[in-house]
C-alpha cells in the first residue's frame, strides 16, 4: 500500500493506524478525518534527528501549522520539540491556546495588519518574519511603542521556479511573497533594517514553493541564500544568525509518486551548505525548515459514505460521497491527485471506473477522477488517503455544510480532536 500504516483485514476492511476504518465510519458517522498520531510523531522525530545530526547546534525544525492547526497538533509539535510556523491571529491564538511556548513561534504572511502584528508580540511570539518594508517599518515602530526590541528574518525570493504546480510555488522573483535579491531590492532592503532600533535582524528566509520532489530546487535555493549572505556580509558586514529554507517536501498522494527521504534531503542541503561555508569562510548560521505537507499529510485519511452511484450510459460514471470540496477542495483547486479505496470491500476486484463526486451545488465538486473501484453500493464506506494536510485546515461551509471531527488513532485508542460542527453551529454567528 501507498503508505505503511495501511492494510486490510480478514473481513477485508480497509485498517488505518492499525484500526478498522469501516468500524470507526460507525462510531463516528462520516464524512470523517482520521490522524494517525503515531506517524504524525514519526515524521516530526525524522525532522528532529535529521536536524540535530546534520545541521549546526541549535537548528530546529518547524511545523509548519497551515497543513494543519487546532489545538491537538500543537501540543504534539510542543512535546516533540518542534518550533512552530503561524500565519494568521487565528493559528497564533490557537497555539497560545493549547500551551505551546510562543517563544518557539514564527510569524509569517505576505502582509500582516498592524493588529496582527501588535497581536503577535503581545502574544509573545518569538519571531517575526518580515515580508516587505511597510512590514518592517510597522514591526519597528510598534515595537517601540511597547518599548521591546523584536526578533525578525527576512523573508526573500532566491529567483528559483520550481516544477510544482503554479498556485504553490512562491521561489520566483515576481512572487507575491518576500524582496527579490535578483532586483537588489533584498540588498537594499537589509541596509535599512540594520538602522532600526527596536528590531533583532536575526536572519534571513525563503520558501521556494511545495509539494516538490526533486532536489535540485532546495540544492539551488540554498547555494543562492549563501551567496546572498556572503554579498551581505561584504556590503554590510552582517552575518545572519539563522537561515530558515522554507518548507515544500513532497509527499506520496499515488503509486507514481516517488517516496523521499527527508533526512536525505536534510544532508543534501547540509553538504551543500558546508561547501558554500568553506568556499566563503562564513560559519553556518543555525538552520530552520518549516515542513507542513511532509509532516502530517501521510497521518491522515478521509472516509466518506457512497451515495448514488449514477452511470451515464456510454460517457462516465459518477460515484457520489457524503462530503466533497467542503472537506477537500485540493482536486478542485490544483487537480491534486488522491489514492481512492472502497474501505468496506477492500480486498475486491476494482473493476469500475468512476469520478468521485462531491454533494455540493457545483459541478467542479470532485475529489477525483478515474478512480477504479469495485463497483460501490449505497453505504458503503469509501477512503481518501493521505489527506492529513492542507484539507481540514481549508475545509469550509460552503452551501451551510458542517465540517467533519478530526479523530486521532494512537496504541491507546481513538479519540476526537476537533468536534463535529453540528447545525447550531453554523448558525452561531447568525443574528
Ligand atoms: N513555509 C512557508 C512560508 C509556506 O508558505 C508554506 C506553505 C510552508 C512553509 C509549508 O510548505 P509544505 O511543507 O506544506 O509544502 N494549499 C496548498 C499548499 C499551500 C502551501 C502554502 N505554503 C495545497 O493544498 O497544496
């Protein structure tokens, strides 16, 4: 199977994280989200290991929590020893929520109110990572007004276009994110901030794109951000003293999908940072990455009922689910491909060919399509793998639809994570 916390069961049931996935349809209802917590703490510890083993003392890992944020996911990253990527007041006030330290947490966006940002440094988050020089000049000065001094990087695009898909790929120079360093703008940028006051400039960021396999991409982007550190440190006489390279690591959604070592990757860039360090004698600063998908995409399974079964005869046919682009709106969106099983009768021949339809107003409503199945009936439980990141975090209530729970699978059993939204709550901010 495409992933190894996958098997089926004599009664040839689908099992997820060692559980019966059929099982847990009828405990729970569906649609529902699964996380297997166990593989969420393999796949930080990699990062953890990999990190302390190749990278210079003091470079941490970062979740990054856009993949997925509720409370649950924080403490976990907090007991695993992983810093943490936020993006919004509400991924900030959910952490600060769930006990996470702030001080291990990032501030990132390409454009931060002035209440968000004073939010954060009342919220005591560690760093803030600085997107253009409006975003500068705001940190700066509402720092001072709370008479602090706040930890910054610099977030800028190293010019790099990645073969991902184009809505995810954020490296290139006209990218809405960061200062380019290719227009100097980046170079100018840092002459300013080193006149500032209120601000510790600890270093410099970039986040290439996601979702890509290949290593030439990171490999690039890291031999780029140390040229640029070098061409600082002659201009300025400034050394950073973290680099932080991005999340993007791309994990398996299909058989075709090759499998990647992260640690691999992690000694790639290592050595490649090392030969830079050498050519340059510049010292490596600390090193921080910020894995999201390649975190807790592979932890995680969607199940969802079959509805009608409807073959238009001559043309396709459509296998509809109980739940669609509200809960997943990443085949919609990108065309993103997902591996489809017909969990209650797993072990069957897959001898029909169908489009995995969602139950919302929109013809666009598809989880995916030409997925060969046995041919399903009503009720029974169809699976989405590998949907842990990116899809309870972009879920949504289009046409009033209430948002599945998250249920966490462990050795100690399965418990719930985030609720089930019921009807009164879609109504709750109503007047
Ligand atoms: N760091 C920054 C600054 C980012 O913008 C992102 C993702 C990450 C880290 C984490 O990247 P990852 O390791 O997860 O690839 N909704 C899209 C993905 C958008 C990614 C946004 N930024 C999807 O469903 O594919």
């Amino acid at each position: 199977m495409i992933c190894d916390n996958l098997s089926i069961n004599s009664s040839g049931h689908l099992c997820f994280a060692g559980y019966d996935t059929v099982g847990l349809a009828q405990k729970y209802g569906t649609p529902l989200y699964l996380m297997d917590e166990n593989k969420i703490r393999e796949n930080m510890r990699e990062y953890k290991t990999a990190f302390e083993k190749y990278f210079p003392k003091g470079s941490c890992p970062e979740y990054a929590s856009k993949a997925f944020s509720c409370k649950q996911i924080y403490r976990i990253a907090k007991e695993e020893g992983l810093n943490i990527d936020v993006v919004s007041m509400g991924e900030i006030y959910t952490a600060f929520k769930a006990g996470y330290p702030m001080e291990n947490c990032f501030f990132h966006g390409n454009n931060k109110t002035d209440k968000e940002i004073a939010f954060a440094m009342e919220s005591g988050v560690g760093c803030i990572v600085a997107d253009s020089e409006e975003e500068l000049f705001a940190i700066e000065k509402i720092a001072a007004q709370k008479g602090i001094t706040q930890k910054i990087l610099l977030r800028v695009t190293p010019g790099i276009d990645t073969h991902t898909h184009e809505k995810i790929s954020t490296g290139n120079v006209d990218s809405k994110f960061g200062i380019a360093i290719d227009t100097n703008q980046a170079k100018e940028t840092v002459g300013k901030i080193l006149k500032l006051k209120n601000i510790d400039f600890t270093g410099f960021h970039c986040h290439i794109g996601s979702q890509i396999f290949e290593s030439e991409p990171f490999d690039l982007a890291s031999e780029l951000m140390f040229r640029f550190i070098k061409d600082i440190k002659n201009t300025y006489g400034y050394t950073p003293r973290i680099l932080n390279l991005g999340g993007g690591f791309g994990v398996r959604y299909v058989e075709s999908d090759p499998k990647i070592s992260f640690t691999e990757k992690i000694a790639d860039i290592a050595e490649i940072l090392k030969k830079q360090s050498n050519a340059f004698q510049i010292e490596i600063p600390k090193i921080a990455m910020e894995p999201g998908r390649s975190i807790v995409a592979d932890a995680g399974l969607t199940l969802y009922s079959v509805g009608s079964v409807k073959e238009i005869t001559g043309y396709k046919n459509y296998v509809s689910i109980d739940g669609g682009m509200t809960d997943n709106p990443r085949y919609t969106l990108y065309q993103s491909p997902y591996t489809v099983i017909l969990a209650s009768r797993a072990n069957e021949k897959t001898d029909f060919c169908a489009t995995i339809a969602g139950r919302c107003c929109e013809e666009g409503d598809v989880i995916q399509e030409n997925v060969m199945l046995p041919k399903p009936n009503r009720n029974d439980i169809l699976a989405v793998l590998t949907t842990g990141a990116y899809n309870y975090s972009m879920a949504s209530n289009y046409n009033r639809v209430p948002r599945p729970p998250v249920v966490m699978l462990n050795e100690n059993g399965d418990y719930v994570a985030v609720k089930r939204e019921t009807l009164e709550d879609v109504c709750v901010l109503d007047i």
